[in-house]
C-alpha cells in the first residue's frame, strides 16, 4: 500500500498508456474488420434461396477466415520485436503496439464480424430491398444495426484479450501497466506486481462493462 | 359488365433458372382496382410471377407493363418504392419500432419525419391497431398483429398496387379468418389493385374478384372469376386442385338468409330430448339426460349458405346454431330447411325453375 501511495502518479500514468494502447487497436481494428468481413460474406442472395453463397464465395469466405486465424497465431511478442523492421520505427515506440495489436484485433473481429452479419435474417434484408432500400443505405440502415449485438460479443472477448496483451510490450520497453510486472520482477517489489495485475484486471472490468452497456443501448430493440 | 382497365399486363413472360422452366410463357392481365389471387400447389411459379412484378426476381424474357409502363424502365428500388409488397412472414425490421416500420417507405421517398409518423398513426388504425402499438418494437407484437402492421406498411406507400406473397399462411386458422376479413373490408373503401398469392383455394375463392389457378410448370390452367372455376373447371387439373369440396364451396356464393330460422321457445321443442343451453343469450352446447355436450360451428345470421348447412352438420342435436354479430343467440335451423334451401340454389343455378 505504502508503494502505491508513493506511486501514485506513476501508476496513473501508466493506466493512461495501457488504455490508450488498450483502445486505439481495437478502434482502427473494427473499422478495418468489418468492411472485409462484409466483402467475405460476398453479395448475399435474397429471397427463399437458401444456397447464399457461389462456390467462388465459399473460397473467397474460407480465405478471409483462416488468414485471419493465421494472422492471430503469430506470437505477440515476436509481432512486437517484428514491427520496428517493418515499419522504420525506434524499438518503444507506440507505434509499434498499435499496429501489432490492431492486427490482433482484425484477426479476431474479422470472424466475429461474419458471424454477425450470418444473423441476420435473410428476410428481413429481402424486405428491406422489396420496400426500396438501395444496396448502400439498406446496408447502414438494416444490415449493420441488426449485426451489432453478435459484434459486440466479439467485441468485448477483443478489448479484454487486448488489455492483456497490451503488457507484453513491457518486454521490449514500451511503456504501459505491464512495465509494473517488469519494473517490479527486477526489483523485487511484490506490491508493483500486484498492483500492476489489480490495475489491469480493473481497467478490463470497467471498460467491458461500459461495452456492454453501449451494446445494450445500441441494441434496445431486443430487450425491449 | 363494364370494361376493366388492366393494371398490369404480362406478356409472354418467362422464367428459366437453367434448363428449369419456372414460368413458361404467362400471358395474364390484372383489372385495377380488384382481388386477384395467384393459386397452386407448391413450386407452381405463382410466388415468382408476383416477385416479377416488382422485379424481386428479374424475369428471363418478355414483358410485364406496370399501368401501362414496361416495369423494366426504371431502377428496380423506385419501381418497389412505388408499390406496396407484404411478405408471409411479415418481414419487418426489429430495430424499428412499429410507427418507424410503417414510415419506411414514405421516408424512403423523402417525406418528412412528422408528416410520415402522422400518416402512420393514422394507418395503425386503418388495420385495427391500437395507438398505444407505436413505440412497440416487431419483436412485442403476435403473429396476427404483426402481420397487420406489414398490411400497414405496404399500404403507407399510397400506391395503386399492392402485392401480397402468403401474408396469412403463417398465423393460425383464427387470426387467418380475422385477417382475411379485415382485408376484404380494407379493400371494399380503399379499392386497391392486390395480387395475392396463396396455396389454399378456400382463401382463393374468399378473397378473390379473380383467381388466377397456376399448374406445375409454371403456366396459367385458368383464369377467371371464383364462379367460373368451381362451376367449370378447364382441364383435369384444376378440377383436381379445385377439388373433393366443390360442392361445398360453390355454396359460398348462395346466401343462407332465406333458411327459415326457428325460434328457441317454439311450443313444442321440435329438437325432441336435446335442450339449448344458453348462458348470457349465448350458446353454451346441447343437454340430453344429464350430458351436456360441447355445440357446432355457429351460423351468424346473413351468412352465406356453406355456414349454415355444416352448422346444421356439426350439430350434436343437428339442429344449427343461428346467432346474430355479437354471439347471441338468435333461433335453430332444421336440416331440412337447409337442404332446402340448397336445392333452390341449385336450380337457381342452371335456371331452372322448381
């Protein structure tokens, strides 16, 4: 207690770096996710046909998916180490993180994304467009609202993965809650550790409680 | 008879998916203003000619005219935003609440928010819904009531022309019945061009002015009014589909209103040991001894001859049942009267007198 009443800056400080690294992944993420999840899922066909995609489309589906999977299999430790190589940039910078995890987070939300828009019922988009919606509106006004409570679900197993991982960075000198676990194994401080582990796993709570209840809001609807 | 204007023309239409012919060759012209229904059995082409009209499904060759236009001459969303389409399930969209599903057409088009809120309010009673329905979201509402705000929905774009896929065969019988006769009396003030598509030849013969009967393969086997069909069929086909009741379902046509009605405190019960019960001035099923046995089918006064004689058939004492709208009671029919009375009809029929 003592150490963290003497820290208290520092570890503020350092909350502030983690969720920024936290949130700005899985920001840019989503809104790259979606869009190839979107393209994945290929033009749907309306109507009673139940056979929604070509062959073409299954390929294309089963190509998007599994590179995805593939790209989430790749170390996050060696992503970090990779990045300065690959982008030009100092070993700590931020940059660094917000590529490496953004990657992370298109690697799952890709999946999350066409389960999502797989929910949405084939005949709710068929009157959509049999009451004149336009493939771009009906997409906006229809499709992606109807998809956002199978989004969400997959958007917070994300941003808590995510919050995790962001203390990795730690490793390599990138500042954030792990530089506690790091800072306190070299010198001995049980109490950095455990605040370190107790500031991450609040950070975590509070923000998925507060993605619920924006899933919640946005999904009223359902509830109703 | 006067001289019908044709809403919609179709003119050597077809539909092939691959060397499957869907509809072969439909050449069929829809009065404005009245009921025509689409009848068959399943994979008869009837659901692919409708979503032809609105080109949810783009037809291979041919042509279809839309009052006069070729419907191939606009975008295919104006040419949906100018007709109203009700779908078997109901099809609407569970993010908006009940008031905003009914706007999406007008809104679509660019009517103002306030104008198409009011608009919709008005239409929620024009189906028989409360008020109250507006902030409702689809997912609140029963099948029945649902299907109600879809009739709402497709009537909100004002069109001449409304296409209605199956709307009914999703609820059950009794809210079919309900729905069936709420649209009947929608159209006799609202006068709209409909196609409706269905399975059933008894909705086919209730609701439509003209009954189009489609036969495998995709082609038309008869087209005309529900008279005409039942009373001659055109080839086997139809007289197969129109079926086992024809009988019974020409006497939808014959009033029941000149059945003589007996009167429940007649002198001498004529009905022997059975007794009406009657609670409230409702009927509450027959005594005999000691039993009470559960009633038949009713005859609501002024119905049509089909009712009153299976009034008089599902009768455990087979005395019908005759009550007036509001379910009270109002006197007993004698089988014979009714036989009676189907037999003038039949004479009627083919001119003959008795």
């Amino acid at each position: 207690m003592n150490w963290l009443q003497s820290n208290l800056q520092h570890v503020g400080e350092l909350t502030a770096l983690h969720l920024l690294q936290s949130i700005i992944p899985v920001i840019i993420g989503t809104i790259i996710a979606v869009p190839i999840a979107r393209f994945a899922m290929g033009r749907r066909r309306d109507g009673r046909s139940t056979e929604r995609t070509t062959s073409a489309g299954k390929l294309r589906r089963g190509l998007v998916i599994n590179s995805a999977a593939l790209l989430y299999t790749i170390p996050s430790l060696a992503l970090f180490v990779l990045m300065p190589l690959v982008l030009g940039t100092s070993i700590t910078s931020l940059l660094n993180v917000y590529v490496a995890l953004t990657l992370y987070v298109i690697a799952m939300m890709v999946r999350s994304a066409v389960d999502a828009f797989d929910s949405v019922s084939p005949v709710t988009l068929e009157a959509a467009t049999a009451m004149g919606y336009r493939t771009t509106r009906r997409f906006w006004a229809v499709e992606l609202p109807l998809a956002v409570p199978v989004m969400i679900a997959g958007l917070r197993v994300a941003l808590v993965s995510n919050i995790s991982m962001v203390s990795v960075g730690a490793v390599i000198g990138i500042q954030s809650l792990g530089t506690l676990f790091t800072d306190g194994l070299r010198r001995d401080l049980p109490a950095e550790i455990i605040t370190g582990i107790v500031a991450t796993v609040l950070l975590a709570l509070v923000l998925d409680r507060l993605l619920a209840l924006l899933g919640s809001f946005l999904t009223r609807w359902r509830t109703a | 008879m006067s001289v019908l204007n044709n809403a919609i023309e179709f003119k050597s239409v077809f539909k092939t998916y691959g060397d499957n012919t869907v509809v072969d060759n439909l050449n069929l012209s829809i009065p404005e203003g009245k009921i025509t229904v689409f009848v068959g059995p399943s994979g008869c082409g009837k659901t692919t000619s409708l979503r032809m009209i609105n080109r949810m499904v783009e037809y291979t060759s041919g042509t279809i005219l839309v009052n006069g236009e070729d419907n191939t001459a606009r975008p295919a969303h104006e040419l949906r935003r100018s007709m109203g389409y009700v779908l078997q399930q109901a099809g609407l969209m569970p993010h908006r609440t009940i008031v905003d599903n009914i706007s999406t057409v007008p809104r679509l088009n660019g009517v103002s928010a306030r104008q198409a809120k009011s608009q919709a309010l008005e239409l929620l009673n024009t189906v028989g819904l409360d008020e109250s329905f507006a902030k409702r979201y689809p997912s609140q509402l029963s099948g029945g009531q649902a299907q109600r705000v879809g009739v709402a929905r497709a009537l909100a774009s004002e069109s001449s022309i409304l296409l209605m896929d199956e709307p009914f065969s999703a609820v059950d019988p009794v809210v079919r019945a309900d729905l069936q006769k709420e649209l009947l009396r929608l159209q006799s003030t609202l006068g709209r061009t409909i196609i409706f598509v269905t399975h059933d030849m008894d909705e086919a013969i209730l609701l439509g002015d003209y009954v189009a009967v489609f036969a495998r393969g995709g082609r038309i086997a008869q087209f005309g009014t529900p008279e005409e069909i039942l009373r001659e069929p055109a080839d086997d086909f139809v007289a197969s589909f129109v079926g086992r009741d024809r009988g019974m379902r020409r006497l939808t046509f014959a009033s029941g209103a000149d059945v003589p009605i007996h009167p429940l405190d007649a002198q001498q019960t004529p009905w022997q040991q059975w007794q009406l019960n009657v609670e409230d001035g409702r009927p509450a099923g027959w005594r005999i001894d000691d039993r009470v046995i559960p009633g038949g089918s009713l005859f609501v006064a002024g119905g049509t001859l089909r009712d009153a004689l299976d009034s008089v058939l599902s009768s455990p004492s087979g005395w019908g049942v005759v009550v007036n709208e509001q379910g009270q009671v109002l006197g007993l029919l004698k089988s014979d009267d009714v036989l009676e009375a189907t037999e003038r009809e039949r004479l009627n029929r083919y001119g003959v007198s008795a």
